[in-house]
C-alpha cells in the first residue's frame, strides 16, 4: 500500500465549477497534511496546509481533513483555467520527512 | 517563504559525465532535501542534507552516484555521477522552512533544473 494515496485523473470540470481532489494516507500518527500545485514545467508550488480535523479556507481554496478516516481533501470553488495543474498531496508522519502522493492532474474547461 | 534558487536550469549532457547542481537559499535552513522528478511522475526522494553532517540517503540512492555537499546553512550541491539516459529528470532543491502559524515545518522547492542525458 502506497503510503499516500491519490487518484491521478485526469480530472476534468467546467470553469466556475467545484474541483474536488482526494488524498488518503496510512500512517495514522501523522501530523501535518499539505496541497501542492505544480503547474507543466514548473516546481511545486505550496498552496493549502492543515494540521487539524476540520475545514480550512483559503480564498477559493478549501482544505479538509478527517484524521479518523485517513483522508484529505481539497476543494478548489469557482474553478479557472489557470487551476489546471497537477495537485499534490503531501504528508509529514511525525518526523522531518514529507511524503508525496503521486498527484493529480486538474483540467478545467472554458 | 524561502527564496530558492539552482543552476543550472538546464542540461544536456553526454552518458559516462556528471553535472554538479547548486542550490542556494536567502535564509539559514536546517534541513536541505534533493528530490528527483521524471516525466509524469512524482517526487522521489533522493537524501536529506544536514549541515556539518553527512547526508541520509532513500532507499535505491547511493552515495557514489549522487554525492551530496552541505557546506553552511544556505548552499547545497547535488552531483550526478558517471550518468547515463535513465538519470534524466528534473532534479529539484527544497527546504524546511520554520513553521507558519506555530506549525510544523513546511517544505519549499526550488525551480529545478532539467537534466537530459544522451
């Protein structure tokens, strides 16, 4: 089992739609839960952090995390075209290290 | 955020050679981390830089092939050695920085630099 999850997609949504991207992991003391977008070519970018159960917002951008389910979410609303990239999904167990699922690419359509 | 930048961008590069990446950062970090990335793909791991200590490498990373430097707490380099065309990637630099809000410590990366081995 991966130890971060993610599905790869393509996942396509009209402009001005919501954009739902998952992630789930399997270390269950793990601590800190991040976004990363990655535009073609580019270095990931940080875009969302959480650290407890709950809802986080951020502009347009809202992270959820469900830490008795192992699972980690990202909601992106009134999606853009500029939102198409590839969405990575990291997590620190505890220690220094931060794990990175494979990601998921985001088309969104004009 | 930290500021982070590498040379060189871009490479190309003939099988048998190796190419030294530089990493430098606008403020003192602890821990430097270098991190390969093939076409499609995510993010491997390649080792841990500590300063004044040597670096921790990933499982299927050695360092022979990819001697690592950590002179001071805002430069590292990454050396590919004796590289061959599955050493092509885009090898990127990233830091822990201090944590936002009081939590824990977040990584930024580097731009990368593209490395194509013929």
């Amino acid at each position: 089992q991966k130890e971060v999850e993610q599905n790869s997609g393509p996942l396509s949504v009209p402009e001005g739609a919501i954009a739902s991207l998952n992630c789930t992991y399997s270390d269950r003391g793990s601590q800190s839960f991040f976004w990363y977008r990655q535009y073609s070519g580019k270095s990931p970018e940080l875009i969302m952090f959480i650290y407890s159960n709950g809802d986080k917002e951020d502009g347009r951008f809202t992270a959820q995390l469900n830490k008795a389910s192992q699972y980690v979410s990202l909601l992106i609303r009134d999606s853009q075209p500029s939102d198409s990239a590839t969405y990575l999904c990291a997590v620190t167990p505890g220690g220094f290290k931060t794990i990175f699922g494979a990601g998921t690419r985001l088309f969104v359509k004009a | 955020s930290a500021v982070i930048s590498q040379k060189p961008s871009r490479d190309i590069c003939q099988r048998g050679t190796s190419l030294t990446i530089q990493c430098q950062v606008d403020s003192q970090v602890t821990m430097m981390f270098w991190y390969r990335q093939q076409p499609g793909q995510s993010l491997t791991l390649i080792a841990t830089a500590n300063q004044g200590s040597e670096a921790t490498y990933e499982s299927g990373f050695v360092i022979d092939k990819f001697p690592i430097s950590r002179p001071n707490l805002t430069f590292s380099t990454l050396t590919v050695s004796n590289m061959s065309p599955e050493d092509s990637s885009i090898y990127l630099c990233s830091v822990d920085h201090p944590g936002l809000a009081g939590g824990t410590d977040t990584q930024y990366f580097g731009p990368g630099t593209r490395l194509t081995v013929l």
